[in-house]
C-alpha cells in the first residue's frame, strides 16, 4: 500500500517518518489500517498492513449547533470542536453574527471548515471525522433540536450549570453556541420551545470560537467518551 497526496507528503517530508515506524490509516468512517512503514520516499511512503479494524461510531453523539464567527475565528472553532471530539459541527446564521455565508460564498465557507475539521481529526488522530452540514438557519436550527435527545444551550444568564444536566447515554446531544452578541431574545423563545435547556458553561463568557470546545469537553467527559 502507498501513501501519496497531501497525507504521503506530510508524513515523508514534514513528520519524517521513517522504515519501521508504525502508521495508522483511516477512512475517517471508522476503518483503520494499522501499517508498518517498508520505505520511505520524497512525498509517499510504502505500507505493510497489518491488521485492520472497524470501529463503531461513538455514542452519545455530538452535535454543536455553532454560530458563525468572522473571519479565521470559523476555522479555529471548527478545528477546536474536532480536537474535542464533536461528531456534527452544524455552522448556524444567528440573528446577531456579523458573518452570514451569501451566494457562492456560502460553498467556500463550508469548503473551508471541512478542511479544517479534516485536518484537525487526522492530527488528533481520529477514526471517525466530523460532518460539517450546510448552513443553518432559525427553522433548522429548531429543527435540529427538538429531534435531538437533549438540547443545552449556553447561556450565561441560566440557573443550571452544564456540568448539572442530565445526560442521555445514546442518540445525540445538540450543543447551542451563540455569537459573540448572544442569542437573542426570538431565538432563545424558539430554541427553548424546541426543548432546549438552558445551561452556564462558567463564571466567565467566552469567545464563540473556544466556548463550544470547552463545553463539549465538558459534556464528553461525563458521557464516558473521554475515559
């Protein structure tokens, strides 16, 4: 098996992996290859496989609903959930983000936070990579949430702590991070309507880029996903 492309050149020329190394290869849907490096060369490496393995999608599943930052804060975030390990990374046009994906910005937007989510679950090692869906509006968003397991959603007026909810062992979880001006009042109503439970992250606020990795570690950690 030879490992070439982007994957074959990092390995070769950034990593310097060498004849001997172990090195596993994903599909990113839970198929792994666990390899041993017979050569090595410019750009690719020669693969023994020696065994193979399917790993089962893991549950509970998590789905953060995250509103989208400007600028290259979009990607940091989507890189940060990954490392976290969310399993859904759904980009959501809240009412008060001051970037909106328009027209044919909207497929580069989400080009890009699908390379960032791919990158950063090869680098963090990940068998299964996340799914980054289309663009999100209100409707959806509801949507997506009531047809969830349990909904929270960061708000750091709420009474109950996230480190306090109730968590199912199966399904998915929806994680609701709101832009840097909040979520607004109709979207509150909404999301709450949907079944969403109100939860307080911390004694601080956070960026929306950072708030959504903290709280899904927070949550994955009590699920048992984070041993």
């Amino acid at each position: 098996m030879t490992l070439r492309g982007p994957e074959g050149r990092h390995a070769s020329t950034v990593r310097r992996i060498a004849p001997g190394e172990r090195v596993d290869v994903t599909d990113g849907a839970g198929l792994v290859a666990e390899c041993v490096v017979a050569a090595a060369r410019p750009a690719e490496l020669e693969l023994v496989i020696r065994d193979r393995r399917a790993e089962p999608p893991p549950q509970p599943r998590l789905a953060v609903l995250q509103a989208i930052p400007k600028g290259e804060r979009g990607e940091l975030a989507v890189e940060l959930l990954t490392e976290a390990g969310a399993d859904v990374i759904v980009p959501w046009a809240a009412q008060r983000c001051v970037a909106v994906w328009r027209g044919d910005r909207a497929g580069r937007s989400r080009a890009r936070w699908i390379s960032a989510a791919q990158q950063a679950a090869r680098q963090s090692r990940r068998s299964w990579f996340p799914e980054v869906t289309g663009q999100a509006d209100l409707a959806a968003a509801a949507d997506r949430i009531s047809a969830a397991a349990l909904a929270l959603m960061l708000d750091p007026e709420a009474a109950e702590p996230l480190r306090a909810a109730a968590l199912p062992g199966a399904g998915e979880i929806v994680l609701v991070v709101g832009p840097e001006g909040g979520i607004s009042p109709a979207e509150n109503e909404a999301f709450r309507a949907a079944g969403a439970v109100p939860v307080r992250l911390g004694p601080t606020v956070m960026r929306t880029s950072s708030a959504g990795a903290v709280a899904a570690g927070i949550v994955l950690s009590r699920t048992g996903r984070w041993a």
